[in-house]
C-alpha cells in the first residue's frame, strides 16, 4: 500500500507481488484519494506493523484512527479491504494455498510404492462420483464486479509472469494493471439492494464459463496423460442454488426453472463456441486427406451445401452440429444462441447423441497418420466438456427441512381422505401408512383440491423437477436433500411427494420401484450423528427401498458440519462426523450398497473449513470408496475457484486426496486405533461439556453474544436471498450456523472452531498417548490443524476492545474472563501435543500469511468497535451503517474462511 518510496514491512516483502500490488495501490490511493489519505492510511499502516512486530515503544504510539472523519473512515476502510483482497491474489499466485503432494501424479507415485498400481486406480475411478456442490450460503461480502477487477488483474500478472511488458492490444503492462486497481478503488464495494436468487443464480454461473468448463475438460487431459487411459467423467459440479429450498421462502418452482434454464443456455453456449472454432481449425480437403464415410454422410446430412466448402467434409459436418446445436439451445432455453445457424436443424435430444456425433469427427480425424488430430486438443476437450456437462451443466440439487414435508404429506393424505391427523401418528404407524401409499403409482394430489400455500409450492417445485427431467435428461436433478432428518419417514415422505410428480414409480411384474431422484438425509446436530446408523439400517430394511438401491448400486448420506459444530462444539463435532462416517460403512456393506458420503463443509473451522487435502484423507477407512461430495460455499467459490489456476489447483487436489482416501492402506494398526477412538471419546465428552455449560448453560450468554459481536448488523447485509435464523427468535438454537460462525470470526474471537477443546486437552491425563495421536493419526492432525489456523488468526486482546458494547459489564467480564481461559488451554494444549513452540511452526507459508494480515485487520476491528458503538447509540448518520457494512467486509475479506 505504500509509495514506490516508501520502505515496506518485512512480512511484506517476503512476497513479491504483495508488494508490487501493495505499492501500485498506495499509488492509486494517492492519486484518486488524495494525498492526506494516503499519508493518513500509511501512518495508521505503519504504527499498526510496528505493533505487530512488536517494537519497542509502539504500543504506546497513537494509532491514528482518532484523525478519521466519517469520509475518511470510509476511505480508509476501503483501502485495506483492497490490500487484503490484492494479497489474497499475490498469495493464490504463488501458490501459498498449494500443498505438496495434493496432485494426482504425486498420489499414484505414493500409492505405487504402497504396493497399490494403476490397474486398482482406473478400476475405482470406473465407479467414482466426486463433486463440488456449490450453495448460496451467505458469506461472501463482495459483490461481483469487484471479484472481476481482481481476475482482469490476475490475467494481466500472469503476462508479466511470460515476460511481457505490454498487453495484446499494447497497452503499458504496468499502466494497465494499475488501471484495474483504480478501477477497483473507484467501484462500489456493497450491494445497495438485496440480493435475489435470480442474482445468486447468475453469480454462480461465472465461475462455470470461466473457470469450470474450460478447466475441468483441461484436468482430464492431464489425468489421461498421466493415468495412460481415458477414465469415465467421475469430477462433476453440483449446485444448490435454485433447488435449496431450507429455510428460502423465495427459492420456488420459478426459480428452480430459472436455473437449470440459466444453466443450459451457459453450457450450449460454450459448445457452440467450441464447434464454431472447430469449424475453422478443421479444413482437411478430400483431395489431400482420405474421409470415412461416416463424416461424409455426417457432412451430407448437414444441408450446408455452400461450393466454398464442397471438399471440406470436416466443416460441413461441423456446420450440421452447429445448427443442430443451435435449435437444441431455442428447444431448451427459448432463445437464439448469440451466433445463429444459417442451416435448419433437428435439436438433439440428448447430449449423448452431440457426443457422437463429436466421436464421428474424432474418428475420422484418428484414421489417418498417427491419430494426432484427434488426440486430445480441443475436439477431445470438447467432447469431454459434453460428457461431463451435458445440457444441465450442473446436477441441480433439491433441499428442504423434514417438518415442511410432514405438514405436505400431513395435507395430501388429509385432503384424499386417507389419514385424517398424520401428524398424530407414531413412527411405526407412519412408516406403514406410507409404505401402503408407495405400494402404488396412484398421486395423493388432485388438481381439483385446494391446498394450502406451502402444500402447493412444494407439490410445483416436484412437477417442475419432472418436466426438468424431461427436457434436460434425468442427470439435472438426482439428490433431493432431506435438512433435520431424523427417522425412516423422513425419507418416506420425499418418496411420497416424489410420487407425486412420477419421480418414484412402481414397478410392473414384480420388479423394484423406480426413484428417479435419490432421497438423502442430512445427519445436522450431534443426536443426529448418533442415531444415522440405525436409522439407515431401517431404511435399507425395507424391501422397496432395498430394491430401489440395488437397482441405483449407491446411495447418498449427508453430515452436517455447521449445525453439529454449533451443538456440540468443534472437537466433539469433528469426532461425530468421524464416528457416524464410520459407523455406516458395515451398515451399507450390509445392504450391498456403495456409501456416498456427502460432506456439508463451509469455509470457516468452525463449519468444516480448512485444508480440503488434509481433511478427505483424514476420513475413516472404507468411508470414500472414491465417492463423495462436497459442499463449497460463499467466499470459498471465489478463493478456491475464481481463476482458472486456483480452480485447477484445488480440484486437483480434492481428486488425489479421494484417490489416497480410497486406495491407501491404513495408517495406524488396529490396537492403536481402538486407543486413540477411546481417547477420542474422552476428549469429546470432555470438550462437549466445556462448550455446551459456556453457550446453553450460562444466564446471559445469549445476550452477550449478541451485543459484543456484530450478529444484528450482518443480518442487515444485502449478502444473500436466505435470512439469518430459521425462526423469528432470537435463540442461539435458531440462529443459521453461518452468521453464527461469521459474527464470532468478525469480533476475532472464533469461538466455534476452538472452544472446550482446551479444556479436553488439560484434563485429559496420559500426554504422551495424546501426542502419539497428534503426530500418527490423521484424523487428529487434521482436526489440530484446523484448530491451529483459527487459534492464530483470534486475538483475544482485540475482542477485548468489543466488550464496551456489553451493556452488562458484570456479565461481560465473567464470560470473556472463561473464553480468554479457554483460549489460552486450547493454545497451551495443543503446542504440547504437537511438540511445537509456537502456533504455526510447522506451517511457514501459512504463519507468514497471517502475520502479514494482523496488522491490516487491527486497526479495521477497532474501527468497527467505534462504529457499533455509535450505531446502538441512535446516531442516524447513514455513514455509519456504511462503515460498519464496509469494515464487516474488509475483515471477512482479510480473514478469508470467515464463514
């Protein structure tokens, strides 16, 4: 941030795109700002890494803060807000959040020298399923178009990367990056309106033309490359966002229609693109190069009968697909693709019959020579891109909580006059009365009857999935997630409104149901956890049910990370989602069905966050299977996925972690994992009781919460279409785990990913046993790892500075007094079971990344403090609320995985 002038921190220096960015910003803030900003942001800039640093003397220099106006504060924070998002950039560039080892090749080395070869790889690949699920959690703060300025950056760094002095249109290198961060300092930073789902829709298919479809095509060459055989598509993208109906009165039939809509029209698009530049590159003539007939039949039946093009049989066929493309895309989203077909054509009717007609072209291309042609390069991209896209683009998932389906059914057996009170009923008797219904393919409903609202929203989002079925091929819409589910019925009643829509249809002559969609059950608090074995085994003890998954060869359990950890705390959540992984594995071998595992991680500890690399191979033995999904949410799309080398990197990294989780052998024997599962339980009961005594045990808490983090001013971003609680309440029971989660990281005590764990570890006894575990268990070095980030990145001296806006001082005092302990026996415990001297020892690239934000994230906090102050005073200035939005940002942005 400082001038080319000025001298730069250490921290800083060891980077040298932060401080080429960081110098190119203070250039930009002090011509667009003003000089007395610049000299006022650089004075605060440096007192607070003096501080950081800790010079002698420094604490007792003035921080500079007081001099802010209102104007400049607003400044101000912008201007550390851009230095973080800039040194997030610089970080993604050089690799900081790259792990050794975390790519394919390196995973098949490591498991050949265990004895596992390739021949085992591509046999589990052939039946694997790993995808990315992307939802519209509220956590990201930004809007889009500063996310775009940022890559526009990235794209021009990397030219200076390949030596360039000047773009392609021969614009200044330098001159032009510093544009875009002047264009960056000049863009509105927060959302004036709230966002819709039309708009999360929208934000999410960038990521796909920008970084999922070009990417995804380009990892499997290289797999191919390195595997020595072409593997089916078993990488895919999912969605939630238009599906996921939880606690969003606004996600509906429209919206649901609205995405796969979007969706298709993102993917055709993309293809058209690819077959338009094929058909420019391909201009082999029959005079020089012999033609199956399969392309010159494809070309004949293209009606592209221009002379220019009489002896390019490639082309011609090309323009066939074109034009057939170009009517799929008018069949499937209503409009005309950006470059219409001068030729009439059939639409497809599914992607499998494009793909073989690409296949034609490759074939034909690999007849002669040596096959280079088609070998790979953007035909066999392309061809990929169909295979893992589709028409759909992305698997579209459907959620919505257990009690709205009870209510539906409650009303569709009331109203077709078979149960009066379902409600009423006890499981044993719902489960029979539900089963008697799917027994049959007679529909509850009748369009006759009037329903309530809710009965009639749910029963359109089933028809809408079922004509989605029909126009985009049944791989749009496969999951069907069930939130707080608890027992067999749960998941009888989505097969009930599946029903409903002919998604689950009974078999003729004896043979299983057919489920067109999958229910699946999110396991979410720790009692869920518990009991999700049982419950499945009863499910799977139905005989349609059992018939229904043999015939499917899978099926789906989904664990919740957020609302465990907000139950129960981190450690006993981290050790309940282990055990019930775990637990279910006999239960599905039992049933002779693969287990899907599908995580529900956030970005933030706390809700699963941390190294993905680490944290896919710390599952239990035998519960990968080399399937599995993952949820990526808010801030984490744009920082994991948002330029193309940052997505490739952590997609590579997620596949060879599930190779290794798959294939590898056990780590530890079998006497020392039944000790370090019974240490474990200890530990978790432990932590359990430390973390559920301070938050649901103690008068008050509730209040202080609420009052010493900024919970009431995130709820007010325009940051999501969702809202912040379940309820209208003001319960801790209620409340969303993400601003849960997200208020404790903004007041940097993160409580969630630490607390009760300092507790476990002091009073658990034999030490030499807990630092055995640490240093040979992946589960725990994982979970300790995590923790360590999140101990690093809380500053309890900082947290301190929001207890002011405590109106019970008394209160205040007593709660912080049993954090700051906590605190400091989480930090105590953990350096001596690792055998580190300091938080991050063995983690440089990482410690020198947080200390390189501390210091830009001090002086925000303490503006923050002063703001809410001001705001729970009255003051009405809308700056205020500004500031405070624009400081939430800025320290979410600093902190990275804040939700």
């Amino acid at each position: 941030m400082e001038s080319h002038a000025q001298q730069t921190a250490p921290a800083i220096t060891q980077n040298p795109d932060i401080r080429y960015l960081g110098r190119l910003l203070g250039d930009v803030i002090r011509a667009y700002g003003g000089e007395k900003l610049y000299q006022q942001t650089e004075y605060i800039r440096s007192a607070s890494v003096d501080r950081a640093r800790g010079l002698h003397g420094a604490d007792l220099t003035d921080t500079g803060l007081d001099a802010l106006s209102l104007d400049d504060t607003l400044n101000f924070t912008r201007g550390f807000m851009l230095f973080s998002m800039l040194a997030n950039l610089a970080e993604d560039r050089q690799g900081v959040a790259a792990e050794p080892g975390a790519d394919v090749a390196s995973a098949l080395q490591r498991l050949e020298s265990q004895g596992v070869g390739r021949d085992a790889v591509l046999d589990l690949l052939a039946h694997s399923l790993i995808v990315p699920v992307l939802t519209a959690h509220p956590t990201e703060v930004r809007r889009k178009s500063m996310i775009d300025h940022k890559n526009r950056i990235a794209d021009l760094m990397h030219l200076k990367d390949a030596g360039r002095t000047e773009t392609a249109d021969g614009e200044n290198l330098d001159e032009a990056i510093f544009r875009q961060i002047a264009l960056l300092w000049q863009t509105r930073p927060l959302r004036r309106e709230k966002l819709f789902v039309a708009d999360e829709i929208e934000n999410v298919l960038a990521y796909f033309r920008d970084s999922f479809l070009p990417v995804l095509p380009a990892l499997y060459a290289r797999w191919e490359r390195v595997l020595g055989a072409r593997p089916q598509s078993f990488l895919r993208v999912g969605s939630w966002i238009g599906g996921d109906r939880d606690g969003n009165p606004f996600v509906q039939a429209p919206q649901l229609q609205y995405a796969l809509k979007r969706g298709a029209a993102a993917a055709i698009a993309y293809y058209l693109d690819g077959v338009h530049a094929l058909g420019a590159e391909l201009s082999l003539s029959t005079e020089l190069a012999h033609v199956p007939q399969a392309v010159l039949d494809l070309a004949d039946a293209s009606g592209d009968d221009a002379l220019s093009r009489k002896d390019e049989p490639y082309r011609r066929a090309l323009s066939g697909i074109y034009a057939r493309l170009a009517a799929t895309c008018v069949s499937l989203t209503g409009g005309q693709p950006a470059r219409p077909s001068a030729l009439k054509g059939e639409p497809y009717a599914s992607p499998a019959d494009l793909r073989h007609d690409l296949v034609v072209v490759a074939q034909g291309l690999a007849s002669e020579g040596n096959g280079a042609l088609a070998s790979g390069g953007a035909l066999g991209r392309l061809i990929r891109a169909v295979e893992t896209f589709g028409f759909h683009l992305a698997t579209l998932d459907m959620r919505q909580n257990s009690a709205v389906h009870e209510r539906v059914v409650s009303e569709l057996l009331k109203v077709a006059g078979v149960e009066a009170d379902y409600l009423a009923l006890d499981e044993y008797a719902r489960i029979a009365l539900l089963r008697r219904e799917l027994a049959n393919n007679r529909p509850l409903g009748s369009r006759f009857s009037a329903y309530s609202d809710e009965t009639a929203s749910e029963l359109a989002i089933v028809h809408a999935a079922a004509e989605a079925h029909r126009l985009y091929g049944p791989q749009c819409i496969t999951h069907y997630i069930i939130s707080m589910a608890q027992s067999v019925s749960d998941l009888l009643e989505v097969n009930i409104l599946l029903k409903e829509a002919g998604l689950w249809r009974v078999g003729d002559n004896g043979d299983p149901p057919h489920a067109a969609i999958m229910a699946i059950p999110l396991f979410e608090t720790i009692g869920d956890l518990d009991a999700a074995p049982k419950i499945m085994s009863a499910y799977f003890g139905l005989p349609e049910i059992a018939g229904v998954v043999k015939a499917r060869g899978h099926q789906e359990v989904m664990i919740g990370y957020s609302d465990s950890n907000k139950d129960g705390g981190y450690i006993t959540s981290t050790w309940g989602l282990y055990k019930a992984s775990k637990a279910l594995e006999p239960v599905f071998a039992e049933a002779g069905a693969a287990m899907q595992l599908f995580h529900g991680r956030g970005g933030a500890v706390g809700r699963g966050g941390g190294s993905a690399f680490a944290a896919i191979q710390a599952q239990p033995k035998g519960s990968v299977q080399g399937r599995i999904r993952i949820t990526e949410q808010g801030e984490v799309i744009a920082a994991k996925f948002g330029t193309r080398d940052v997505a490739m990197t952590n997609l590579e990294a997620t596949t060879s972690a599930t190779l290794l989780a798959s294939l590898e052998p056990e780590g530890i024997s079998e006497r020392d994992a039944t000790r370090f599962a019974g240490a474990m339980d200890e530990l978790s009961n432990s932590a359990f009781a430390a973390y559920r005594d301070l938050v649901y045990g103690t008068d008050g808490f509730r209040d202080f919460f609420r009052q010493l983090t900024p919970i009431q001013e995130i709820a007010g971003l325009k940051i999501g279409s969702r809202p912040a609680s379940r309820k209208k309440s003001s319960r801790i029971e209620d409340l969303r785990a993400i601003p849960w989660v997200f208020s404790w990281a903004q007041a940097r005590v993160m409580l969630p990913g630490w607390y009760g764990v300092g507790q476990a570890l002091a009073g658990f006894e034999d030490k030499a046993l807990l630092a055995d575990m640490a240093q040979h268990w992946s589960f725990l070095k994982s979970a300790l790892a995590n923790m360590e980030m999140v101990l690093a990145k809380s500053d309890l001296g900082i947290a301190a500075r929001y207890l002011p806006l405590v109106e019970d001082q008394g209160l205040a005092d007593s709660i912080f007094g049993r954090i700051r302990e906590g605190w400091q026996a989480a930090h105590d415990g953990l350096l001596q079971a690792t055998g580190q001297s300091r938080l991050l020892g063995k983690n440089p690239s990482l410690e020198t990344s947080i200390r390189l934000r501390l210091p830009y994230i001090e002086p925000l906090n303490l503006l923050q403090v002063e703001l809410l102050k001001r705001h729970r005073a009255g003051e009405d200035d809308p700056r205020i609320k500004e500031g405070i939005e624009l400081s939430i940002n800025a320290i979410a942005t600093a902190l990275r995985n804040s939700g």
